[in-house]
C-alpha cells in the first residue's frame, strides 16, 4: 500500500503537518521530505495559514533519516553514497523554508527526535517536548556530523560548550534537560502535549502574523549582525509594522483594555 | 540641564539616571525619551562620571513606550521607524558603546523597550518582584531597542523567539536562572546592592572597563581568531595605563589599587 508520509490538516488557521511513518519512528524517507517541503510552500502562499503545527505519528517524533530506505541518498561510481547530494536537493531547502516562512512553527514532540529529527524539531520557532521525549544528536555514532542546521541550532541554543559535548559524545538528552538548557522552550506531560501545543497554534493564528514574521527574521539576522545593523532593522521593521492594520488594532486595543482582534494583516 | 521625567544626580564618580514618571510606571513618552537621549549624551561626554546606575522611581523600572502618550500618537502613525532612528537607537547605541559600566537597578515591571533597557546595560540586578515582557508582539510590533539581538545572544534562539512571539511575563528569578540578568536580590535590598556593585564599578580601572564592554560587543560577530587579534589590541593598550601600572604595584604590594580611570 502507497504510504502518505505527511499528514496535511487545515484548522482555525493551523496547519498541522503530521511525520506520519509510524513503523520507521517517522524516519525521513525522500517522498517525506519531498512532501513536508510542499506543504510548506502551501503555508506560505495560503493566506488561510497562519501558523504551522509539526508532529509525528506513533510514538516516536521523527528518527532521524532513514538508513535503510532512501534517506541517504543514491550511490556514487565508486559504490558510496553522496550524501551532499541528497542535503542539498532535500534536507537543506526543507530546513530553510521551516526558517524562512514567514508565519510562526511551532513544533510538538512527541517521542524520540534523533540525528536529522532532533534538528528538524530545532528549526521550529518554538518546540513543545513530551515528557518522554529525547533529542539525540546520534551522528558521531555513524561517523557524521550533526547536520540539518544541528551544528548551528546546538550553540545558538545551548552555547558552545554543551554544544561540543553533545555532537561529540552524541549523549541523549531527555526532555526536561532539554528544557533546563534552553534547547526546547517547555516539556509538557505526555498525555497534555497536543492540547497544549494545540492551544499555542491558535493562539499564535490568531495573532499579528506579520508581526511574527517580522520576528523571524529578525531572530534570523541576529546571528551575524553587529548590534548597530540590528538597531537599523528592528528601525526598519518596526516602520513596516506601524502601518498594518494589526499596529492599529493592537494600540486601540490596549487602550480600550480590550482582547485585541488581529487579522494577520 | 533641567530634567522633568528623569533625575540625574552625581556623586563621586557614580552617576544615577532615574526614570521619573510613577504614575505611569515611568512609561517612555516622547519628552522622556528626548530627556534620555541627552543625559546619556550628557553623561558620555563628562570624564568625572566613571559608572552609571538606572533605575525607576516607584514601583516601576520601566512599562515601555507610552502609548496613551499624546506626542507619539501624532508621529507614530505617520512612522514608527522614525523614533527609533531620532530616539531610542541612539540612545541603545550610547549605553553600548559608552566607554563606562551601566548597572541597571530593575525595580519593578521591565516592559517592551524598558526591558531592552536593562538588557543594554552591562550589570542588570532585579528586585525579586520585578519582571520581564516583551510586550511588542501583543500590539502587532517586533521588539526592539535591541532586544532581538540582547535575546538570542542571552537566551538563545529558542526562547528568544518563545519570548518574542508570545510575549509571557518573567518573573525576576526565572530571569537569572535564564542568564537574562546578573542577579536577583530581596526587593528591600536592591538599592544597597546595585549602588554598591555601581560604586565598585566606579572606582575600577575604568579603560579596562570600557575595553570589557568594547571586546564582548566585538565578539558577536567575530570568529575566534579575530577575537584573539581584538584581545591583543586591546590589552597593548592597557598595559601602557596608569591603571594597569598601579593595579599590578598593589598586587605586588598586597595592597588595595587605587585606580583613576586613566
């Protein structure tokens, strides 16, 4: 039976993309990657979207790529594989329209997020972890290094010294470590987690979109820019912002101490 | 100068910048703002002032930008990116970059640009009830005065962008356990506490200070190499102070340094 790798749900706003190959802990095969990257093209040219929910089937989140299907990619003359090729086509243009996408990704793991799935999961605006959930940079076990951003996301999240030790020693973190060191943003218990992150989604689709877009890239910018570029951006964003319909209806709002209605506009 | 909504007063070496606008949890409004703007000016320029501590009058540190404020009704509907360039940019970039430690004595709620006001500072200590919002997102703005490069830097990627885009309350303890400030202490005994880390301060080797500030800003964009070429630059310098001279005589003497700031 043909499997449907991504599970693809509209609702108030919320589009919930599902890792759906449960019998492989949601390890990425290329028809899944292939798909995750239209639906997230989808996000981006429907207006309807206004915030993405990733999760996973199953008890797992997603383990990683899969090693014994596709997820290495086709071999080379000399009988080796190219993995480049396969990042390059796929994982990486997966990862940068996760980060490019100018509408918040809120991510719920549900189980073990390992190798390219533990940083999947880290490319989301904000990560939501289940109790049982661990990351696991599981790369230097087969020789790699931690990819799909992992050797960016891990300094740039837990700092440089836990960032050596855990692509080096490919130690698992559980959940609430994970949360202690500000890899993930908060661990809920198990049976909470969809509700919770549910809650989140719409609560972010019912917010000033572009206001988390404009945050996005900011947040993206900050890596490399001096202070001084910043100041210029958030200068410049902030003049865009102050034009939108959602600046007004969040001033009015706040004045009137009302709940603001924003339109993502 | 004259100040209405801040007080600037002197004493020793150690200026103190209070927000001045309690009723209103000293909410930034456009005369404040200009007011800050040229304390800070004012500050920069004087060399008798070797550390400055801010901080709020009442029960406030600083609610934000004020939007019930009738002069920023009128401008910012036009341009909202124009005082950030007239005001409150200039004012991030002065705290960075002025050759002087800023301690912040967080006394109360840190809001919107208020909290990027602390978080410029090279000291930050918090009253046990004060706390921490980014409130921008909540009317539809990104923040600012720095926070979206202070955030990342302070908290990482992750919570920075929890704390932008949902734009929850933090509570003054969970700030330190974060590494968003220095320290907490009982609200009774913030003053004593951030006056004497600022009098410390003040009576420090104030260039070595100033390079400290100067060589952590580098090193955001710097690789490792250009930070150690930074360092060495940096220190050529120092070592040809008054400071560096008499710092290592009491060392060698055992004996408490009397430094200058030259």
């Amino acid at each position: 039976m043909e499997e449907t790798p991504i599970l693809a749900a509209l609702e108030s706003g919320v589009l919930t993309l599902t890792l759906n190959r449960p019998q492989r802990l949601n390890a990425m095969s290329q028809p899944l990657i292939a798909a995750l990257i239209e639906q997230i093209a989808r996000a981006r040219a429907d207006d309807a979207v206004r915030c993405v929910l990733l999760t996973g089937t199953g008890r797992g989140f997603c383990a990683g790529a899969d090693l014994a299907g596709s997820g290495t990619g086709a071999l080379d003359a000399d009988g080796r594989p190219d993995v480049g090729a396969v990042m390059d086509r796929l994982y990486n243009p997966m990862i940068r329209a996760i980060r490019a996408l100018p509408k918040p990704v809120v991510a719920a793991v549900n189980g073990v997020a390992a190798g390219g799935g533990a940083n999947l999961a880290l490319a989301c605006d904000i990560v939501l972890a289940a109790r049982s959930a661990r990351f696991d940079q599981a790369f230097v076990r087969i020789s790699l290094i931690p990819d799909l951003g992992g050797t960016w996301f891990l300094p740039h999240t837990v700092g440089d010294a836990r960032a050596r030790a855990l692509a080096m020693l490919g130690t698992s973190v559980p959940a609430e470590e994970a949360e202690r060191m500000g890899m993930v943003w908060q661990v809920v218990d198990d049976a909470a987690l969809m509700d919770e992150a549910g809650k989140i989604a719409r609560r972010l689709a019912a917010g000033p979109t572009r206001s988390y877009a404009a945050i996005k890239d900011a947040m993206n910018r900050a890596g490399t820019n001096t202070l001084d570029q910043q100041l210029d951006l958030e200068r410049d964003a902030q003049r865009e912002l102050g034009r939108s319909d959602d600046f007004k209806e969040g001033v009015a709002a706040f004045l009137a101490k009302r709940p603001a209605n924003f339109t993502g506009r | 100068m004259a100040y209405e909504r801040i007080l600037l007063a002197r004493e020793d070496g150690l200026a103190t910048l209070t927000f001045n606008a309690p009723d209103r949890l000293n909410a930034v409004s456009r005369k404040m703002i200009a007011e800050i703007k040229t304390c800070w000016e004012e500050l920069a320029a004087d060399a008798s002032v070797r550390a400055v501590l801010i901080t709020g009058a009442g029960r406030g540190f600083c609610a934000g930008a004020d939007l019930a404020d009738p002069d920023r009704a009128a401008s910012a509907a036009a341009d909202s990116g124009a005082a950030l360039d007239k005001y409150f940019n200039p004012v991030i970039r002065l705290m960075r970059t002025m050759p002087k430690p800023i301690v912040a004595a967080v006394n109360g709620v840190a809001a919107g640009v208020g909290m990027s006001f602390a978080l410029a500072s090279d000291i930050a200590i918090a009253g046990r009830s004060a706390s921490f919002l980014q409130a921008f997102a909540r009317i539809g703005l990104l923040p600012d005065g720095g926070s979206t490069w202070f955030l990342p830097r302070l908290v990482g990627d992750q919570r920075a962008r929890a704390l932008a885009m949902l734009a929850p309350q933090i509570p003054a303890d969970k700030a330190k356990e974060w590494g968003l400030i220095w320290d907490v202490v009982d609200d009774a005994a913030l003053m004593p506490a951030a006056t004497a880390i600022a009098r410390k301060l003040a009576d420090g080797p104030t260039l070595a200070l100033a390079r400290i500030k100067g060589a952590l800003d580098k090193s955001g964009a710097n690789d490792l190499s250009a930070q150690l070429d930074v360092e060495r630059d940096f220190q050529r310098e120092l070592g040809r102070s008054d400071d560096f001279k008499e710092g290592v005589a009491a060392f060698l003497a055992k004996r408490k340094p009397d430094f200058k700031g030259k």
